[in-house]
C-alpha cells in the first residue's frame, strides 16, 4: 500500500464515502506511519481483529 493509496483512503473515510477501512497485518506500519500525521488523527479509531488486521472507522468527534 503506497503512501497515496493510504492518503486517499483516508479522505474518502473522513468523507463518509466508505465506512471503514480494513488494513491487513502486513500493511500496518506504513499505515500508520502515514496516519499519525494527520491533523485529525485523534478522530480514526482502530479496531483490532483477530489475524492482526485493523479496521478504522473516523469518528465525528477527537477520541480522548
């Protein structure tokens, strides 16, 4: 995954174009080295699944 396709998977999540974004195991680190520095980084929330897949969701509100 390339630090464009994260970008504009990002954008369409905090759009509300797609609900959730599914990041597999191997992906992760580039991810969220592409995550954290984003301004409304507070807002993504990471669910961890079994297999160690991710899946974000933004939320409409900074999580604490």
């Amino acid at each position: 995954m390339s630090e464009a396709e994260i970008l504009e998977k990002l954008q369409l999540l905090r759009t509300k174009e797609i609900e959730e974004i599914r990041v597999m195991k191997e992906d992760f680190l580039v991810f969220r080295s592409v995550l954290v520095k984003q301004e409304d980084f507070k807002q993504f929330r990471g669910v961890a699944e079994h297999g160690g897949n991710i899946l974000y969701h933004y939320l409409d509100s900074p999580r604490s």
